[in-house]
C-alpha cells in the first residue's frame, strides 16, 4: 500500500510540473516580455516615381507629396535683400542639423538601410549599384542624413524609365510617414535644411533646362507627433540658389547666382516667417 501511495504521489507531482511548464511558454512570468515579431527588411526602389509611390504605401502607414501646384495657392515667402557680409555672418553662425554620416543607419558597401516602426527600408547605393528592371529603367539611392531632434531621415531616389528622374525623401521613422518633395524639373538639384528649432523645413531646387529657375519651399512643423503641411513658397527666374541658411527659427538668408553661368551673386534674407500665417 506504501508504495502504491508513493507512485501516486510521484504522479501527481510529474503532472503539476508538466502544467507549470505548458503555462510558462504561454504567459512570460513577472517582469519577462515575450519576443516581438521581427521588422520585416524590405527593398526599396522603383524606376517611376509613381510606382515607387505606390510600394512605399504598401510598406508604410502614409506617403505624402508635397508639390509644386500646391504651393500656388499659399503665401509667397517675401524676401529682403542684404549684403554679403551680412549673408557671410549668417553662414558662419549657422549650424547645420542634418547629420550626413553612414554611421548613423546600418550600410554594406551597396546598400543602406532606414529603420521605421514597421520595416526595415533597405536601399541601394549610387549610381554604380543601381538596380536595372527589365523593359522598364534602372534606380539607385543616395544617403542624405538624419535629423537627430525629429528622427527624420533623408534620401534621394534616382532613375530612369522614359526620363531621368529624381525626388527627395524625408522619412519619419517615429511617426512611419514618408513624404515626397517633388523638383520643380525632372530630378531634384537642391537641399533641405530644419530651423534651429524644428519649426519650419525649407528645401530649394534648381532648373537649368530652358532658363535659370528656382524654387523655395517651406514645410511648417508643428504637434506631437509631428505634423508637416506646406506653409509658403518662393519661385523666381533668373535665379538659382547657391545656399540656404538659418537666422533663426524664423528667418533665413539665401545667396542667389544670378543667371545659368558666370559668378554673379546677389543677397537676401526672409522676412519673419511667422507673419505669413496672419
């Protein structure tokens, strides 16, 4: 009887012990967090703007495009011109946002890669890594940096398909938004710059197909998380932008070349930015 009284008690042991197991794989105990899905590595690029419009909303939670049209209908932004020495004072004080190091994203030698909270977006490098689709054109990324303070990221696509084409990314890697800053011409031949205190994002690009033409947009920040919605705009001919830089948060000075050739140059600062939402 003892030993029939031991083997069930042995029995009864094994059968709690195997419980306790089956519930431990199935509920972490205190202070344990069970393993998130893996973010997906997804390959970027397109040899069409609008297709690669439509991959990036298959990947992300929106795509946004900010183009020249819808500028039309927004205040002009009005400039004042100064001196070159007062532009030069400007320059020097200016403090670049824009982090353009590698270092920043996870990159080979043919590829890098733009971390969001739902994928991994891995694009391919420069011109001599370019990715060809049959019948179609061939694509390739370029690296702009990374906005520490916003989490944004830039990049430059490139292609070909009837034309060349090009247009620069901003990633929001917190928010999982990727919007579109279309060129005034086939490809973009500018930059970007925040504020000082991640108001506004200006960017400018440059035509030298027919005439000298260039546009300034501006891109107002604002909420948590970050809101961004076209604000004013600058379109002249003529004129191309040879730099951009930030007075303050709501001022910028811009060095102009005057016409398609030689190095004639002219001055000009913004008006406080802030009147033109009045």
């Amino acid at each position: 009887m003892k030993h029939r009284t031991t083997l069930f008690l042995l029995f009864h042991v094994l059968l709690l012990s195997a419980a306790g197991v089956e519930e431990a794989k199935g509920n972490p105990a205190s202070g344990q967090v069970s393993q998130a899905p893996a973010i997906p590595e997804i390959p970027v690029g397109n040899a069409t703007p609008g297709a690669l419009f439509s991959a990036l909303e298959k990947i992300v939670d929106r795509v946004i495009g900010f183009y020249i049209p819808g500028f039309d209908t927004l205040p002009t932004i009005a400039l004042e011109e100064i001196t070159q020495a007062e532009f030069e004072g400007y320059r020097e004080a200016d403090r670049p946002r824009l982090d353009p190091s590698l270092s920043r994203v996870q990159h080979t030698d043919i590829t890098f890669t733009i971390p969001t909270a739902k994928a991994r977006l891995v694009f391919n490098r420069d011109w001599d890594n370019r990715l060809t689709e049959d019948q179609v054109g061939y694509y390739y990324a370029k690296y702009g940096g990374h906005y520490p303070e916003t989490d944004l990221y830039a990049v430059e696509v490139n292609g070909s398909a009837a034309i060349e084409w090009g247009v620069q990314l901003v990633i929001d890697a917190e928010a999982n938004v990727v919007y579109f800053l279309s060129p005034i011409g086939d490809g973009p031949s500018g930059a970007h710059s925040a504020s000082p205190g991640y108001t506004y994002l200006a960017y400018y690009d440059n035509q030298l197909v027919s005439y000298a033409e260039t546009f300034i947009g501006l891109i107002r920040i604002s909420g948590r998380p970050r809101h961004y919605r076209a604000y004013a705009s600058y379109h002249a001919r003529d004129y191309l932008v040879e730099n951009l830089v930030w007075i303050s948060d709501h001022a910028f000075a811009v060095k102009f070349k005057i016409g398609k050739t030689g190095d004639d140059f002219t001055y000009f600062r913004s008006k406080d930015l802030r009147d033109l939402g009045k």
